[in-house]
C-alpha cells in the first residue's frame, strides 16, 4: 500500500520509515514546476538536436526512456529545486547534513517506452548492506503520473527486506505511484522501483534527485561538469550538496575549496 500525499516534512519523515517512500504535495510552486517542465523538455530537445548521446543507462529498457543529464546547468530553476527546504530536512532526518547530490538527470518516458529494470538505488554497496539507508532519491513530478503513462513503480516497505531475498518475488507488490505533477516523490534508497510501461499517448516526465551521505562518490562529476556561473551563484546548502564546501573529505590543500 502506498502512502498518503501529506504536505509537510515531519510526516513524510514518519512514512519513510514506515513504507520507505513519502508522497510530498504543496512544496513545488506552480511557477516553478512550469519553469522546470518546460526547461526539461526543452533540455531533451537541445540533446537530441545536438545529438548529445549518452551511454545507454543500464536501468532503462528501450529508447524510449530519454535521460536529460546534468540537468543543473540547464536552468536556475533546478538549482533551487534540489535545495528546497523540505528536501534539506529529510536529508538530514533520513541520512544526515551534510549530504551530497549524486546526480539530478530527468527520465522521459515515451510514448512506447517499456520501462525499467527493477532496482534499489544503492545496488553499488556489497550486501549484506548496513541497517540505515545510504542515499535517496527525491523525485519531482513534472507531469501527471497516471495508471498508463509509465508511472514510477515501487514496492512499498521493501526497505525492510532480508539482504537475501527473492527480488522476483517482492517485484508482484510493485504499484504505480499515481500522484498529480508537482509531486515529491521521495524514496529512502533500499527501496525497489522501476520505470512503468508508457501506454498513453503522451511523455511523462520527472527529475530524480539522487542523494548519499557524504562518503560516496557522486554519479555526476560535478568538478567537471558544472558551469563556472553555476557555482559561482550557488547557495551555502548548495555549494555542501555538490561538495565544494565540505569537511575532512575533498579538500583541497587540506581547506575547503569554497
Ligand atoms: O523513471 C522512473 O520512473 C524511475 C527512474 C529510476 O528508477 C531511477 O532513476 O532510479
């Protein structure tokens, strides 16, 4: 069973710990999720145009999951996505501050797309894995997520499940998350999910925010891929989540580079 949509991070705490996803209404602002959607689309556009490929990703079946990749040089508007403050007080609540972002690409899903493997973000880490979750993923929904158009599948409360279980097994509990766009869809990262199948006529788009505690290296190298302009005009929270402001780890002559 899915959790209820709530609007406000104290609950969402408490349904992470108990199903592993929370569903976050009221936090994106309209202007903001027309801002990203239409960014994100027109990012995908740009890729394609300038046939911008990236190595096919694993996790996705098909071509017709199109990933937007390093999404925060794209438009203002995601910088300020990935640091909103419900999204720094789960962190901190779930897997500690500071954190790092990993990567923020968005997925595309087709008309025709066929999904996606299902996984557990932290299927990097050897089991048997430690007790707490190491990342998670905060998905924002830029389109309506309905029963047909490839909707993120996830089992709820597989966080929980023996190191040895049967995947194939836990994988007959998966649901669609049906939630309207402007949702935060935010799940601890022992949690299995997937790409849905898109049988709709329309693409339905997210980002995937990808979080881990600070020991893990990032999936998106930002030292290389960020615009200098990006950095330059990055919050205090920001500048900890991409690992230029940091302590004890990335340092650069034994200081913090910001
Ligand atoms: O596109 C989706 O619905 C899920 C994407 C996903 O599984 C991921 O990025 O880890």
């Amino acid at each position: 069973m899915l959790p209820p949509i709530v609007d406000n991070a104290r609950e969402a705490g408490e349904h992470i710990r108990e199903y592993g996803l929370a569903l976050i209404s009221g936090q994106v602002t309209p202007s903001r999720l027309q801002l990203a959607r239409e960014a994100t689309y027109a990012a995908a556009e740009e890729d394609r145009v300038l046939k911008r490929e990236a190595d096919r990703f694993g996790l996705d079946y098909g071509e017709k999951n199109v990933r937007v990749w390093n999404i925060l040089n794209r438009a203002p508007v995601f910088r300020e996505l990935v640091a909103l403050p419900v999204v720094l007080a789960l962190l901190d609540e779930v897997i500690g501050w500071p954190a790092l972002l990993g990567n923020i690409s968005a997925n595309i899903a087709e008309p025709g797309s066929e999904g996606g493997v299902l996984h557990a973000d932290q299927l990097f880490m050897p089991k048997p894995w430690p007790a707490d979750p190491q990342g998670m993923n905060f998905a924002f929904l830029l389109d309506d997520f309905t029963a047909d158009n490839g909707a993120t599948e996830v089992v709820p409360g597989s966080h929980r499940a023996a190191d040895d279980v049967d995947e194939s097994v836990l994988a007959e509990a998966a649901v669609p998350v049906i939630a309207p766009a402007g949702t935060i869809m935010v799940f601890e990262s022992r949690v299995l999910h997937r790409t849905g199948c898109n049988r709709s006529g329309l693409p339905r788009a997210a980002l995937f925010g990808w979080y881990t505690r600070p020991i893990y290296r990032t999936q998106e190298n930002w030292f290389l891929s960020l615009d200098a302009e990006v950095v330059d005009n990055a919050s205090d929270d920001l500048l900890v989540l991409l690992g230029y402001r940091t302590q004890g780890l990335g340092l650069v002559y034994g200081r913090s580079p910001r």
